[in-house]
C-alpha cells in the first residue's frame, strides 16, 4: 500500500472538535464552546500567534483544544479555508451594503 493510500485510510480522531447543527451553523468548533475551528486557523495562519497565544485570548481553552483544532484544520484545510473564504466575502457584503452607515476611518 503506497502512502497515500495509507493516510486516507486512516483517520485522525479529533477529540476536541464537534459539529452539531445548532451550534455555530453545523461548522466544527472546539465542543463545549461556539469556537469554530475557522477562527484558530485564521488567528495561527493569518494573526500569526502561536499556540500559547491563542490559549492566552480564549483562556477557557486549553493547549490540547487548540492544538486539535490546528490539527482538524490541517486535515481538512480545503473545507475550513472555503468556510473562511465565504465567511469575508459576507463581511465584505454587509461593508458594501452599509457603507454610508460606517464611522470614517479616523472615528468622526
């Protein structure tokens, strides 16, 4: 059995992640919070913070829930990174459609 193969028939248990349609919209977050995997992906990937970091923001997580939850994302990095994709775009949207509502830059 080649390598590839061997890795997609395994498959890496997440202790620390759960998805449930009511929570988060069906999205994997951490269990026993609303903290989507997305947002510990995007704050190691994006922000830059390591994982004792992210511990220090969200201090109602632990180092294991973090690390599980970059581990999730390596797994599943196509869907998270698409998650993420639509989640700006909506943010994008919302900027454009309120455009006219929004505090100018300098707060005045």
């Amino acid at each position: 059995m080649c390598a590839t193969a061997l890795k997609s028939a395994r498959r890496t248990r997440h202790p620390y992640i759960t998805r449930h349609p009511t929570v988060s919209g069906g999205k994997p977050v951490i269990a026993g919070t609303r903290l989507k995997v997305s947002q510990i992906a995007l704050e190691y990937e994006r922000l830059g913070w390591s994982p004792d970091q992210i511990v220090d923001a969200h201090p109602h997580l632990t180092l294991a829930q973090v690390h599980d939850a970059l581990s999730y994302y390596y797994d599943h990095r196509q869907e998270i990174d698409a998650e993420i994709l639509a989640d700006e775009k909506f943010v994008a949207g919302l900027r454009k459609k309120y455009a006219s509502r929004l505090l100018p830059a300098n707060g005045r």
